[in-house]
C-alpha cells in the first residue's frame, strides 16, 4: 500500500512538472502572421547590408586638377647670377588620405622653352606633396603643404659657349586659398617656395605663383 502510494505520488509530480514546462514554453512563443514574419526577416537583413556596405574608403575623395603657373627662378653658373620668370601649366592628381583634411598629390610641370637673345632655356618639373585642406567656411579654404620636387632645367647658348642641363632634388613648401563652386569642382591661388637640395646645380631655388582649377570624385 506505501509502494503504491509512493508511485501515485511520482506520477502525479512528474505530470505537474511536465504541465508548468510546457506552459513555459508555451509563453516564449508569439504567434505571428507569414506577412508579419516576412517584414522582420526583411528589417534584420537590412540591417545587416547597411552594416557591411559602410566603410571609411566610402569618404574617399580622388583629385584632379589644372593650373596655370608663373615661376621666378633664380640661376647661377660661373660668376653669373640672374633671374628668369617662366609661365607653364600644372596637371595634377591627388587622393584623400583617409581624411578629407589630408591629400597626397603628384603634379607635373610644363614651362616650354624660353629665349633671351641667343640663349634657350627649358623648365620642367615633378612634385610629390602633401598638404592638410582647412575650411573657414561652406564655401572657402586654405591649404599648407610641403613635399619633394625634381627639376629638369637647360640651357644653351652656342654664341656665349654655355651649355647646362641639371636635374635638381628640391623641397618645397606652398599655401593657398580655395574656394568651392560645389561638392566636385573647386578653384584656388596657390604660392610655393622650392629651394635646391645640392649645391651643385645651377637652378638654386624659385618662387612660384598658380591660379588652379580642382575637380573631387
């Protein structure tokens, strides 16, 4: 009789414990239409696409640009020291450097040939800079910047026997101001100093002028 009470006892029990689970259970389940599921499903994978599109080279900005560029360069060779101005063209291009602030560029300069009596003179040139872009407002900036320049400078003058070609390493420092017509174009006025890095070259150093047109995309 005990036994069996015993075992009435731990059915009873295990069929209530059985009861309140499935309750439990019961209650962590929301019944949902195949509608409503559906508009979840779409939420949660959008989520997730926003998630993984969203990078820091989204931001990236990539440069090209156009200037007009007036040089005053200063020459000495032998016992002469003068001085030669020169108008060329600037093309260039650039990119963010994971900050629209800071640009990296590489710029080509083109001033032709030149002709004072009997002597001819060539001025080229290929910078590396970088530069940190502020803004003072929606629509104005300023730009500083420094980098590396190589110069490719001749001349020749058959009558005064005077034959150069030098090929000059030198630094460069330059500011300016910019102003954005919108989000992609913009036009500026650039000042740059460059100074040679050797001492035996002709071409020492030169001050340059620059009004340039940018474009970002």
């Amino acid at each position: 009789m005990k036994r069996s009470f015993q075992i009435l006892f731990f059915v009873v029990i295990t069929f209530t414990l059985m009861a309140l689970s499935t309750k439990v259970q019961a209650s962590d389940y929301e019944e949902v239409s195949y509608d409503d599921l559906i508009n979840r499903l779409n939420k949660k994978k959008s989520k997730v696409i926003q998630s993984q599109s969203s990078s820091p080279l989204d931001d990236i900005m990539i440069h090209a640009g156009f200037g007009l560029v007036t040089t005053v360069s200063n020459v000495n060779f032998g016992d002469r020291n003068y001085s030669h101005t020169y108008n060329g063209f600037q093309l260039s291009f650039g990119i963010d450097l994971f900050s629209p602030d800071w640009v990296a560029e590489g710029a080509i300069r083109n001033y032709g040939n030149a002709q004072t009596g009997s002597e001819y003179r060539t001025l080229r040139e290929t910078d590396m800079k970088v530069m940190y872009r502020g803004k003072t407002s929606d629509r104005g900036g300023y730009r500083l910047g420094t980098g590396l320049a190589t110069r490719y400078f001749k001349v020749n003058d058959p009558i005064n026997n005077v034959h150069i070609s030098d090929t000059t390493p030198s630094a460069l420092f330059f500011g300016g101001i910019d102003a954005s017509i919108n989000r992609h174009f913009g036009v500026g006025i650039e000042v740059g100093y460059r100074s040679a890095m050797v001492n035996y070259t002709s071409d020492k150093n030169s001050v340059d002028f620059m009004l340039r047109m940018d474009s970002f995309f």
